[in-house]
C-alpha cells in the first residue's frame, strides 16, 4: 500500500468518525462517500471502518475539527485555504457567511469523489451551493499548485488549513511545504 492509498483509507475513517458526531454535513457526505466506495467495490472496506479500533478515536477528530473552526473565527479568517481537503464539510459549512471565501485543495482522485458528493447533495437539496465554495486537484508539496488554488482569493491574508497530513509526511517534505507555503504567502 503506497502513501496516497494510506491517506485516502484515512480520509475515509475519518468521515466516518465524523458522523459520530455533530459536525454539520458529516452524515450527507459520509452516506455519498459510502455509495461510491460500493460502486469501487470498496463496501467491505467501510465495513472493516465500522468494526475498526480506529473509531474510539472519534472524539479527538471532532475536536480538532471544531478547534481549527474555533481558530478561524477567532482570527477572523475570511479566505480559507484546506490542504487535503478529502471528505471535509467545513468548507460547505463555513461558506454559508458570503463573506469568507474558501478553497479545499486535494490529490485528483480525492477531489473527484469530493466534487460527485457535492454536486448531488446540492441536487438533493441537503446542502446549499456557494460561489464562495471551491475544490481544486492538487497536491500540497506543489507551490504551482498551490498557487492556482489561490485564483478565487483577494489580495488578503489566507489562513491555511490541515488536519492531519503532516503525520504522513517525512521531515523534508514537511519543510518544503512549509517553506511553499512562506514563498506562497509572501506572494499574496
């Protein structure tokens, strides 16, 4: 199993964890999710979520969920930038006030199913559309890529978002999104 397979199972974990909780959209994403893992014969997989020890777990994703929401709205961030976005509804959330502008920014294939889940659940009516709401392919360690993510936003500050990624990162790939995300900033 290379690293992007190890994330993308996290990713789903995790939106699963999540239902377990309050988190606005949580459940509508999660039950999308779940139907395009059975249409990529992946319902075992969800399944092995279920019964995981992983899901103990569950608390400490809803909490760093809510700090890192807590934290935007302390610093007032109005352009949001999520790295890894994977199956995330904050950005669905935090885009119902027009005045922030947010772009969730993920490897293709993560982005992809992101874009499916939102496109029905607006079709549904289970969740709002927002102009203010983005997804972009991308990968974190790109500044290309990263810099394209960045088109929607004003020439103002951005608060960057992750949850997560880091872990799965060596020390040198950890510095060269942190100094991506430096040359991206002053940038701005």
């Amino acid at each position: 199993m290379d690293l992007h397979e190890r994330i993308s199972r996290t990713a789903w974990i995790v939106a699963y964890c999540r239902t377990l909780s309050d988190i606005p959209y949580s459940r509508q994403i999660f039950d999308e999710a779940q139907k395009i893992a059975k249409l990529a014969v992946l319902s075992a997989e969800f399944e092995n979520f279920k019964k995981s020890k992983d899901i103990e777990i569950a608390p400490t994703f809803e909490a760093r969920y809510k700090l890192v929401n807590r934290i935007l709205e302390e610093n007032n961030a109005i352009q949001i930038l999520e790295i890894a976005v994977a199956f995330f509804p904050r950005g669905i959330e935090l885009t119902q006030n027009p005045l922030i502008a947010y772009v969730g920014i993920d490897l293709p294939g993560s982005v992809g199913n992101m874009r499916i889940i939102v496109k029905k659940l607006i079709a549904q009516g289970k969740i709002p559309r927002h102009a203010n709401f983005h997804l972009f392919k991308g990968n974190a360690l790109d500044l290309s890529d990263l810099s394209a993510a960045t088109r929607p936003f004003l020439k103002k500050p951005i608060a960057v978002v992750n949850e997560g990624l880091l872990r799965y990162f060596y020390a040198e790939n950890t510095a060269t999104i942190f100094r991506d995300k430096q040359s991206l900033a002053c940038r701005q």
